[in-house]
C-alpha cells in the first residue's frame, strides 16, 4: 500500500486528533496535491501556489470536479454510510503531469460521478 496522508476533520476533537495537521501538500510525480478536510476552509490560491488537485471531504459526498487547471476530488466515506451517500473511496493516477480521479463505490452498486470517467465498484490496487 502506499503511503497513508491524513487530515483532522471537524469532528477528530480526541486527544489522538492533536497530531494530525489540517492540511497537507505533497507531491506526487510532477503534480502537487492539496489535502484539507472543508473546501470552504482553503486557505490559499492553489493556482499561485502550483497546485494541481485538491482533495477533501466534509460533505462526504463522492465528486470529481475540473475547475479550470484545478482537480478537485472528494472520495465520499468509506466508513459506515452516512445518510444515504454510497460508501466510497477516491483513486488519483498520476502519470508524469497527467491526472485522472475516480470514485470507487464500495457499496456494490456502480455510479458514474466523474464527469466522464467510468466509476464502478473495482478492488484497488
């Protein structure tokens, strides 16, 4: 498995909480990759700072979005179901500076919510 990046959410109020950060970036290839828990709290211009995809995930529901030269992806939850979202997860590929997301259904039903990537139920490698 890859490396695992994670951020504090709004409810990770616990003690073992404290040490998560609020944000990330990391670079992946040649693509950096924002990482915060509410879209409504970015903090910066991703364009200026270099940024290619943003990903988040307070709604819980599953999206990928191209906003301009800006990915934005939230992978749903993968947890227990949350009102009547599916249960998902997100993968990002990277390929030199070329990027492609897809949201994985792990519900058993398949969905298409990528703006024209196919999404299906698909075990992750």
């Amino acid at each position: 498995m890859a490396p695992l990046i994670a951020v504090r959410g709004n409810n990770d109020t616990e003690p073992w909480a404290a040490r998560l950060p609020l944000t990330e970036l990391i670079r992946v290839g040649n693509v950096f990759v924002y990482v915060i828990h509410n879209l409504a709290e970015l903090d910066l211009d991703p364009v200026a700072a270099g940024i290619r995809v943003i990903v988040s995930g307070h709604s819980h529901q599953p999206k990928i979005e191209e906003r301009g030269d800006i990915l934005y992806v939230n992978p749903g939850s993968s947890g227990p179901r949350r009102f009547k979202l599916p249960i998902s997860v997100g993968e990002i590929t990277v390929s030199g500076s070329a990027v492609k997301a897809r949201i994985v259904d792990l519900s058993g039903g398949t969905a298409d919510l990528s703006g024209g990537l196919h999404v299906g139920t698909a075990p992750l490698m």
